[in-house]
C-alpha cells in the first residue's frame, strides 16, 4: 500500500491546538484527513487526556444506540396499536353498519 502525502495545509484558527487538513493519496484515490498537533503545555499528561477523550466518546456513542433502540421500540409499539385498531374494526365491521343510540344522533346534529 503506497501512501503519498498530495497537500497538507493549516486548519481552521485553533487558539489552544494546531489542526491542520491533509490530503494523502491511498491507492490512487485522494483521502482527506484532520489530524491536530495536542499543545502539550497544557495538556502535560496526553495519555490521560486521549483516555478520557475515548471515555467521553464511548458514553455517547452508547447514549446514541439506546436513544435509537428506544425509538425503534416506541415505533414499532406504535405499529402494533394500528394493527389491533384496524382489526378491531374490521371485527366491528364485519357486524354490519354501525348503529348510532338516540344520544349520538342528538349530539351529532347539534355541531
């Protein structure tokens, strides 16, 4: 795998790092990259501060998926309800015309 480094520019106005944009070509095909030089005068210790970067990563990335799979769940109750809705009054169809009471007919003439 051949790797040529096609253009590499300054990023952006960061005041605390460095960020630059790089543009290598992989197999022929231009890729673009963000890669950022960590100022290590103020972050002194940069394991600690990439452990917590994955930490914070992680958690959102999980918060995400349990977002996603409690809409999917919430969906697909919401499916459901329609289904037993329409069944039900397939089921009530199927008895013949609806009959309204005296009452229902009252109240619907009067709107």
């Amino acid at each position: 795998m051949a790797v040529a480094l096609v253009d590499c520019e300054r990023y952006g106005e960061g005041r605390i790092n460095d960020v630059f944009k790089l543009a290598p070509e992989e197999n022929g095909k231009e890729v673009h990259l963000i890669l950022q030089r960590i100022n290590n005068r103020l972050f002194p210790d940069v394991a600690k501060l990439m452990h917590n970067i994955g930490f914070v990563t992680d958690f959102c990335c999980r918060s995400v998926w349990r977002m996603r799979a409690t809409h999917a769940f919430l969906v697909a109750q919401q499916q459901l309800q329609m289904t037993f809705c329409r069944r039900l009054l397939g089921a009530l169809a199927a008895f013949g015309p609806r009959r309204r009471c005296a009452r229902q007919r009252k109240m619907s003439l009067t709107y």
